[in-house]
C-alpha cells in the first residue's frame, strides 16, 4: 500500500466502472456523468481505457488515457493483429503495467473518477480472460471504491425474451467484476423507436417479481394494454407457444434466481436530462458508499455539538430517495413512450 | 456502394440427389405452404466468439459437402476478414468495402464492420431471393452456412444482426451453430460465462442451438460433456474455485439455470483441424431443423403477427389523437367558453 504517499492517498477514492456492449452509450455516458458532477461542484476525472477510443474522437478530454501505454494501431500492425486480438492484447498489456495506472491515477486521487472500459471484444474479455477483473481487484486492493455501470441501449428491451437476454449478460458481467453493480437502460428517449413496447416500463426498472414475465412470453399475440390490465387475474395460456413451453421451463429458473438474490434490477436513462443523470448518479452513489462518505464528512463536522443527530442526518441521507421513483417512470412514460396518461403502476 | 454483385465462387458438389428426408420434406412443404415436394435447406448462422474457429470450421465442413452428395452454399458477413477459405456463394466483401466505408464515415474499425453490416442488412431480401433460386433450382440446396463477423457482438447485439437473423428464420428452417473455443473454457468459472452468453444468444433470437465444441484435437471436449450432463460433477469443479462467499453461492444457483439451459440444446465435439466429429455436426444440425419446423416456427409467426399488430394499434391510437386535435383545431369542440373560433392555439394534445 502507500507508503509514500500523502494524506490523500489514504482516504478512498470513489468512481464507477463503465461497461456495456459496443454502442450502448458509454463513451457519451461518460461525457455526460461528468458534465453533470462538474455541475454538482465535484471534481472529476475520466479515465479512458478503452483502446479503440481515439483521442480526435472523444467527446471528453481524458485525465489519463491507455494509449499513453498502449497504440492500438500499433499494436495491430506490430503484431499483425485485428482490432479484437489487439484490444485484447492492449488489455492484457495494461494488466502486466498496473503500477504505471496507479502512478497516473495518485494525481487525481480527490476527484471522483469515470473509467471507460472496452466495449468491444468486451465479451471475450469477459469470459475467457481474468485481465479485466485482475485490474478491478488490484484497483480494490488500494481503496478505489466502484460502482459498476452496466449500460445497455433500452432498445434491447422491446420484448420480454430480448429482456432476459439482458438479464442474463448483465448476469455474467455482474459476476465477473464482483463489485456494486448498477444496471442502466440509456437511450430511453428512443426506446419506441423500433416498435411499441410490449409491456410497462417499470417491468424492466422493478424487476422484483419476475415471474410475470413468464406471462408475457407465452402470451405474445395479446396487446399491451391487455396484458397491462390483466395483471391481477389469472391469465390464459395460450395453447400452440411450443417455443415458451420449451423455453419455459428455463425461464421460470432465470427468474426464481433473480428474484431470489435480488439482484437485476434497471434504471432508465437519457443522458440529455439532467433529472435522469441525477437518478441514476444518486443509485451510484448509494452503490459505492459515496452517499455515506459524503455525508459522513458533514456528520463529522457538527460530530462535536450533537453526535446522535449526526449519525441520524448520516442514515437519512444514505436510504432516501426511493420515494419517487413511481412518479419518475410516470413522467419518463409520458415523455418518451406513446401511452396516455390513464396508466397507473 | 455499388449494387449487389453476382454471385461468384459458386460451389460445385459433385452429383446432385436430393437428399433423402422424405418424412421431414412433407412436413416443410406443408409448413411452408408450397405443393413442392422439396424440402427447404437447413440454414447454420455460425457464431462464436473471435478465436473460436468459425472460419476454418467452414472450410472443414465444405471439405466434407464435397466429398458428399450434399449441396452447400455459403455466405460470408464478415466485412473484415482477409481470407475466406471455403469459397462463399454470397460475400459481404462484394457488396460493401470495409475500409472504404471507415474511410468515408470516419469510422474506427467496430464502427466500420457495424456499419457495412447496416448497409448489407438493407439489401438482405435480395439475398434471400438468391438463397430461394437456388433452393429451387434443379440441384436443390440442402444447407446454407452463414459465417459472422469475427466480433460477436456486433452481429447479436445489433439491429442489422435482428433483421438478417429474422429474415433467414422467416423464409428457411433456421438454426445457430455456437463454436466454442474449448482449449479456452476449460475452466469452470469461464464455461459458466460462455454459457450465460450462448444462454442470452437463444433468448435474443429464440432459435434452436447447437454447440460445436471446436479444437477437439487440442483439448477434448469430454470434461464439458460431463459437465453438461452431470450437475453434480460441475458443482465439484466449481466448488474448488469459488468460495463460500455471495458470488460462490450465486454462482451455484446459476449453474441450476444452466442445467436446465443445456437440455434444450445439442453439443458436439468437433475438430475443424482433423475433421473430427463433424458427421455427428451434420446429424444435429439435421435435428435442429426439424425442431425449427415443429416448435420455433409457429413462435416465430406469431411474433411477428403480434409486432404487427402492436405496430398498427399504436397507428391507430395517433391516428385518433390526430383526429381529435383536427376536431378541435377546426371548432367542431370548444374547449373552454367562448373558446369555438379561438381554438387555433395548441390544446393540450396529449
């Protein structure tokens, strides 16, 4: 550990670890998250780590950037690899020059840090290699707190089958990191692009009682708002699905574990409202700890007047904000989805 | 980006029986409404992640259709790849100019290889036009293989990948070959990962899969076969790596999930190097279309039934929107006293 360092090196650092599939919006997340914690009067800092993200074409400016390391482009004509085998090296690279990450990281110890991670050749890292998670664990290892911020575009989500293929990669990448794990549906401002939803919004955000979805996939030639006022009733099933019954079986067990570790469950964004950044920073935050360290901080100021009041303000601040959370999918309904406003949750 | 090219490279099998699947030819031809006494190809999207071996698992299979009496034809979506071994009937390469279109698009290599898929998705009905000519033709078609781009990613996680997918599916018995790089997988926390991930791969496209077990001749596939078959035995594995911790306790429960997982799909080892393995490749893929016809079909339909009609009732609830704003903009219903001539302002229109 740090034996070398100041006083800085021994409080820990917070920041969030940025993954997703390519093209699901990290790079813009990352724009966007810090514009908004700048706004917020935190002190930030992006830390690029995904090779194929090219300085002219990122919309941030990076603090500290893997290809100070590492040219992708190098490495592809060096080696003679394509661009996966060579991000994969790139990685692999970085992995064995962790003291050279930590080095660049210690100036920017009081800000709060973004890491963009590698979205492609994101899977392989994820299964067949430890490179990933050697770089989160030794990160761990000296006091980075980290929220996971799993993002996927909401398109994804236009059907219940397509949701628990979600479910199940977010799933994997849950497992791999081991860390606090925030899953985020961007780009919801487009999310009826390719076709009305099958089903409520707040199925996806909620995600606690997924045995519902077992409804929505054997049901596929019903309408939306029938299914939506149906849900207290017992349901028909309809005969011919052979798919669903074959799947059925498999779906029920994905949702019994879900439900059962509590653990998937999604919050909406559009990166363009400040409102919705906010939601989801404020989950981040509860995620990591930073909530409680901030608080903390200002508990510990009037520590000497009142204790018990301090640690009281200490907890509120940690376990509110849930509250409104039924509101919010309202108005993100309205906004960005063609219902009118006779549904309820 | 020119026009379609002709198709060039065209595989010649030697003879041209039909194959003999007199059962299976009825039932198609009946689903598929036709009086054809022909049964339809068994389409094979190859995926599998960059290393895995999709390519020279092709070529290998080429090699084997033939010495055979079988007719292949192949197609390549992979803009990016520099060779392609097995000699494709129908190539991205032709169509669109992956270096051109990062070129012109100012596009990093992923963007270019997502993009040249965008750009050959618009066209895909013309191919499958030429997959159906030659279906119909008189040496008939008795599989067609489609390799994928090398980034997994791209083809199941994007739109373009949905509509190729869903355009085979909608006209051939359409199946998934996922080649897995088992030298890789021998451990179990990452065939857990593997699986999760063909897992979701069936969830997005809801297709009957097959798992091809590649570089049998490195390592053999038996340890997966055993953990496929015995939960108990992968348990043990798994228990050896993970601890008592939340994750070790998750990651049994997942292994539940993927017990079940593994009953609705085939596996077969397979050498792509030796040629091991691929007759039973050809059994399964066999067996997949026929499970196509019999439980994925009618799925399949009424899915696109039910979009349909999503789609057309959400018409119509702006169509009647739009006709009530008409209404109110023309006078027909005042909205407040005094209101008739003056409704000209934006009401609230929802």
């Amino acid at each position: 550990m740090a034996d070398d360092g100041g006083e800085e090196d021994q409080l820990p650092c917070f920041g969030q670890i940025v993954v997703g599939p390519p093209g699901s919006g990290k790079t813009t997340f990352c724009h966007g998250m810090s514009q908004y914690l700048t706004a917020l009067g935190r002190e930030v800092a992006i830390i690029n780590l995904d090779p194929a993200n090219h300085g002219e074409r990122l919309p941030y400016k990076p603090a500290v950037d893997i290809e100070d390391l590492v040219s992708l482009e190098g490495v592809m004509s060096t080696l003679g690899l394509g661009p996966n085998g060579a991000i994969i090296y790139s990685i692999e690279f970085l992995e064995k020059n962790l003291d050279w990450l930590l080095d660049k990281l210690r100036a920017h110890r009081a800000k709060y840090l973004l890491f963009d991670f590698p979205g492609q050749a994101g899977v392989e890292l994820f299964t067949h290699y430890t490179c990933i998670q050697n770089i989160v664990q030794t990160l761990q290892k000296h006091d980075y707190r980290l929220t996971a911020v799993h993002l996927v575009d909401a398109y994804h989500c236009s059907d219940a089958s397509r949701f628990i293929s979600v479910v199940l990669v977010s799933l994997m990448s849950m497992m791999r990191l081991e860390l606090p794990h925030v899953n985020v549906l961007s780009k919801v401002d487009l999310i009826e692009q390719y076709g009305p939803l099958a089903f409520n919004l707040d199925f996806f955000t909620e995600c606690t009682d997924m045995t519902r979805i077992l409804d929505y996939i054997d049901a596929p030639a019903r309408g939306a708002d029938e299914l939506d006022r149906d849900l207290q009733g017992a349901h028909e099933r309809p005969q011919g699905d052979a798919t669903s019954k074959k799947l059925s079986r498999l779906t029920r067990e994905i949702c019994d574990v879900v439900e059962s570790f509590g653990l998937v469950s999604f919050t909406t964004l559009d990166i363009q409202d400040g409102e919705s950044v906010g939601r989801v920073l404020s989950k981040i935050d509860k995620a990591n700890g930073y909530v409680v360290q901030s608080a903390a901080a200002a508990a510990a100021a009037q520590q000497g007047r009142d204790p018990r009041a301090a640690a009281n303000a200490l907890f509120q601040s940690a376990f509110s904000g849930n509250e409104a959370d039924y509101e919010h999918l309202a108005s993100v309904r309205e906004r960005h989805m063609g219902r009118t406003s006779g549904d309820d949750t | 980006m020119s026009g379609f090219a002709a198709e060039g490279g065209e595989v010649e099998a030697t003879g041209g029986d039909e194959a003999d699947h007199a059962g299976v030819a009825g039932e198609a031809a009946a689903a598929a409404g036709e009086g054809a006494a022909r049964r339809k190809p068994v389409v094979c999207i190859v995926l599998g992640m960059a290393g895995s071996g999709k390519t020279t698992l092709l070529q290998r299979i080429n090699l084997q259709m033939n010495s055979s009496d079988k007719q292949g034809y192949y197609i390549n979506l992979d803009p990016a790849v520099t060779q392609v071994p097995f000699g494709a009937n129908i190539d991205i390469r032709d169509t669109v100019n992956y270096k051109e279109v990062m070129a012109q698009y100012g596009l990093g290599p992923n963007g270019g290889i997502m993009t040249s898929l965008n750009l050959f998705a618009t066209r895909f009905d013309q191919v499958i036009g030429l997959m159906e000519a030659r279906s119909d033709s008189a040496e008939g078609l008795d599989y067609v293989f489609v390799d994928t781009p090398g980034q997994i990613e791209v083809f199941t996680w994007s739109a373009s990948g949905q509509i190729i997918t869903e355009s085979l599916a909608s006209a051939f018995p359409t199946c998934l070959i996922y080649v897995i790089d088992t030298p890789r997988t021998t451990s179990p926390t990452t065939f857990m990962s593997n699986m999760l991930y063909a897992c979701s791969i069936l969830y997005r496209t809801r297709l009957p899969m097959v798992l091809a077990f590649n570089k049998s001749d490195v390592t053999s596939p038996d340890f997966a076969a055993e953990w496929m078959s015995d939960f108990e035995k992968f348990q043990e594995a798994l228990d050896e790596t993970a601890d008592e911790s939340y994750m070790g306790s998750l990651n049994r429960s997942l292994s539940l999930v993927l017990d079940e997982f593994y009953s609705t799909l085939k596996h077969v080892g397979v050498s792509a190097a030796t040629g091991e393995g691929i007759d039973q490749l050809f059994q399964s893929l066999d067996a997949a279309g026929d499970e196509f016809i019999r439980d994925y079909l009618p799925d399949l339909q009424a899915r696109m039934a039910a979009v349909a009609a999503r789609t057309q009732a959400a018409k119509e609830r702006e169509m009647t929107k739009l006709m009530a704003d008409v209404a109110v903009t023309r006078g027909d219903k005042p909205l407040r006293e005094g209101g008739e001539g003056d409704a000209m302002d934006s009401s609230n229109s929802g």
